[in-house]
C-alpha cells in the first residue's frame, strides 16, 4: 500500500499536525530524509519528505519563500519540522508561501524521533513491496491457467483481478480492442491517446486530468498495447510481467491458428482433389466445424486492396472458418452464411457463394457454383449467391450446365488443341482481350516476340472460326473464357503451359 502524508498526520503515534498546505497532504511518499543544508532541493526530489530541526530555514522572510519555492520546483513531497527544536521563531514567510503552493508543512513533536517516522515509511513500503511479489505471483499463476485455453478475455479479466487495476489490450493504428470480445478502451484515454501525435507504445505515461495510465506496447508485436489504471500496485515492473504473459498467450493463439489454417489448406486440397471417401470427408469437416448440412463454399478472388494480414485480421474477429489460398484466389468453407458480410469487409473484395454443400464430396461442385457466382458480382453487389447469381451479369451462364455448353460450343476445339499439342492458345487469347487487344501490352505480358502473337491469334481464329476484328467473335470468345472459368475450375484454368513455353 502507498503511504501519504495524511497517513503520518493521522498515525496518533507519530504526533504530528499539519501547519499548511493541506491540498499536497495526498503526495504519496518515497522516503523521508533529514538535510539541515540551505538548499535541500540539490538532495531530495520527487516524492521525498524534508525532515528538518530547523537549523537550514532562512530567518528572512523573502528568503523563507524561496526557500520553500525550491523545494516544491524540486517535486519535494512535503517538509516536517521538529516542535521547539532550532527554527526561526517567525516562519510566517515560509507558511504563506507553502499555502500559496499547496506545499504540506508538518510540524513534529519534540518526543518523536524522526527515525520513527522513516521506519513508518519503510514499514509501508515493504508491505507494498510484499504486495507486489504476491500479484506477480498471482500473474503467472494465471498464466499457467491460460496455457488451459482461458481464452484472452478471460485471462486479461484475471490479470486485471490479479493487480487490482484496469486493464486494456486495443490496436496502437485504430485504438480498437485487439480482438473481437475484449472491452474497448474507455473515451477519455482513446481522446488522450489520440492528440499526442508523437506517442510512442514502448513505455510512456499518461494523464487525463484526473487519474494516470501506464501504456506499453507487448514485446515483438508493436501494433498491439497495453494500457493500465487504477490501483496501488501499478508500476514499470509490474507492467513488464503483464506484458510478458499477454505476449505469451497472444503467442500460443496465433500458433494455434496456424496449425488450424494448415489443416484446413490440406483439408480443402482432399476434398478439391477427391482424396477422400464421403465418410472420411464428412468427419474431418464436422470436426474442423464445417458439417456439410449446414455449410457454404465461398470464393474469394484478392486484389490489390486486399491487406496482406488477412488471416491475422481475421482470427482477431474470432471467425472460425477453412481455408485455402491458391494465387489469388481463396475457397473457404463456412457454416453460418451470415459470416459472409464480415469476411467480405475484412479482404476488400467480391465474393461467390455456392449452395448448401449437402455432402462432403460435392466440394468440387460447390466451387464451380461459388465460381460462377462470383463471375456475377460487381461493385456495387459485392456478395452473390448461386441461387441468385442471374440478378445482374444476365449475359454469363446461369448455371454449370449452360456455362459448360457455352463454352464447349465456342472454344472447346481450342481447350482439346491446347490439350493435344501442350500449347497455350487459351492463355493466349485470354491475355489478348484483357490487354483489349494492344499487341505491344500483349506480348510483353506473354514475354514473346509480336510475330510469335499474331501467329497465334490468326491459329486461335482458324481453330474457333471466329474473328477477333469484330465485336461479335471478341464478344463470343470473351463471354466463352469467362463460361470455361466457371464450367472447368479454377485449377484447369491455372495448369495450362507456361507463356513462354513454344508453340505446337
């Protein structure tokens, strides 16, 4: 427990009363020192208590205020004066000029040695010394619980019990709680943190007029920070032991997500590459929390605005989910469709949403539904659904059947030539139009000489029999690549030969 100097007034065995100054009587005490020097401020300092005879209190008035001006400059908790020892008999000068400063003046009697009231200090001290070591032990007592998976909520909960404070673990970039659930730093700090432009989370002190807060930002993760109020116990060490735990459980958390992300890559590669039976696959995915009754395939496709964290963003949100990343694009498995809008919020970008999974081996299935979906999306419909997927792209294939006919029926001689001779035809046309047929853009995206293009363009349109000179041969061939996409997958689509493979 800290010890005031309200605490020396009101210890009747220590007699003392106060002379002046009672707004300072609160100043929570260091140490108290004697020192019958001039000028006691070039010794003492914050948080100490001048213990005087007399003998150094200036006679003069004018020299009794500075006297006592030094000392408050100097952060000197208070000064006692023994009763009837050696000051001047007139020390009108220095009462008026600690009342002016709020600057406690006590004064001792003459029976009460001042090592009494230093052993009071001590004794004080060492009870909150005790206090502390007990807290810490109690801090990592809560963290052996938390390896338990007490979850971070519940361990900050704990910790805060621990040292009888408030504690709060938000995003030094937003000042939001670090993860979904935790409570979410109170305005006035949010108001402090936010206009002191230059802070920094390393360690720093705050005030917000009446009260004091710790910050600290955890050890390897600079983004994230600490902030803590209230209570006696709170000091620099007690804060680093805070740290350390949190970072420890925050540690053991993204492990355990990773692990979770790794299994459920190789989970959607089983199901994508029909590795398993529909027995196998119906267990993994009600033991990775996707039963397929109730659970959706959403495809992502990233783009440039997508936050290169993720999945870091993610689990803060506490969003359960499978997942596979291949180029840019990312199948997810859900079991609450309603996840949708926050995963969407969360990557920046479109996404297509299959139908029920209904079994574990239509998997594949599903990703040509979410495929197709997605193919349907536009900025202002960011989130589609197969069943609906007609509402706006009216000129795409409404369902797999008709973008496999459509497809088929346009460059399904190409795909069998591409497949044939290990050419890259397709490849070819797709970059064409995307590059809205610019032959330099083209062939630079390519890494071929333009001859090599034309001549494969002019093999594209004897193959297909469609010209790409007219709207409606680029129309026909365009809408066709985007039926392929849907119709074949995306891992037909990603397999073909390498741009700079030659031409057979």
């Amino acid at each position: 427990m800290s010890f005031s100097i309200q605490d020396i007034i009101d210890n009747i065995s220590l007699r003392t009363r106060l002379l002046t100054g009672i707004e300072g009587t609160q100043r929570t005490l260091r140490w108290a020192h004697v020192c019958e020097l001039a000028d006691p401020s070039e010794w003492l300092g914050e948080g100490d208590l001048l213990m005087t005879t007399g003998i150094g209190i200036p006679r003069d008035g004018e020299q009794q205020r500075a006297y006592v001006t030094r000392l408050s400059d100097a952060k000197v908790a208070g000064m006692m004066i023994g009763e009837n020892m050696q000051a001047p008999e007139d020390i009108s000068g220095l009462r008026d000029q600690a009342s002016l400063l709020g600057f406690p003046v006590l004064i001792t009697h003459y029976s009460v040695p001042f090592s009494a009231v230093t052993k009071a200090i001590l004794d004080a001290r060492q009870q909150t010394e005790d206090q502390r070591r007990r807290a810490v032990v109690r801090l990592y007592e809560s963290a052996r619980i938390g390896l338990r998976h007490l979850g971070l909520n519940g361990l900050l909960v704990r910790l805060s019990a621990d040292v009888s404070a408030e504690l709060y673990l938000f995003d030094t970039r937003s000042l939001c709680p670090w993860q979904e659930g935790l409570e979410s730093l109170p305005a006035r700090w949010r108001e402090v943190l936010s206009s002191r432009a230059r802070l920094t989370y390393d360690l720093t002190r705050c005030h917000d007029g009446g009260s004091e807060a710790l910050v600290m930002a955890l050890p390897a993760l600079p983004e994230c920070a600490i902030l803590a109020t209230g209570g006696q116990l709170l000091d620099y060490g007690i804060l680093h032991h805070i740290a350390s735990v949190l970072a420890i459980e925050l540690e053991r958390v993204q492990s355990e997500h990773e692990r979770m992300l790794r299994l459920g890559s190789e989970l959607v590669d089983d199901l994508l590459n029909v590795r398993l039976t529909e027995r196998a696959a119906v267990e993994r995915l009600e033991q990775m929390g996707c039963p397929p009754g109730s659970s959706y395939l959403v495809l992502a496709r990233l783009d440039d605005a997508a936050p290169n964290n993720w999945q870091l963003e993610l689990n803060r949100q506490n969003m359960k989910m499978v997942s596979r990343q291949a180029a840019d694009e990312v199948v997810f498995l859900v079991a609450d469709p309603s996840t949708c809008e926050l995963l969407q919020a969360a990557l920046g970008c479109c996404l297509g949403v299959s139908a029920v999974l209904g079994a574990g081996l239509r998997v594949p299935e599903a990703l040509r539904e979410a495929r197709l979906a997605l193919a349907h999306s536009t900025t202002t419909r960011k989130i589609v659904d197969y069943a609906n997927a007609l509402d706006e792209a009216f000129w795409l294939p409404s369902d797999l059947e008709q973008a496999n006919r459509m497809y088929r029926r346009v460059i399904g001689s190409l795909a069998d030539y591409d497949a044939q001779n290990g050419s890259q035809l397709i490849q070819t046309l797709r970059v064409f139009l995307e590059q809205n047929r610019s032959w330099q853009k083209s062939s630079q995206m390519l890494n071929v000489h333009k001859q090599t293009l034309i001549y494969r363009i002019r093999r594209v349109e004897e193959i297909t029999g469609r010209s790409l000179d007219d709207t409606e041969g680029v129309v026909a061939l365009w809408v066709a690549l985007r039926a392929m996409e849907i119709s074949v997958g995306a891992k037909s689509v990603e397999n073909r030969s390498s741009p700079t493979s030659p031409l057979r």
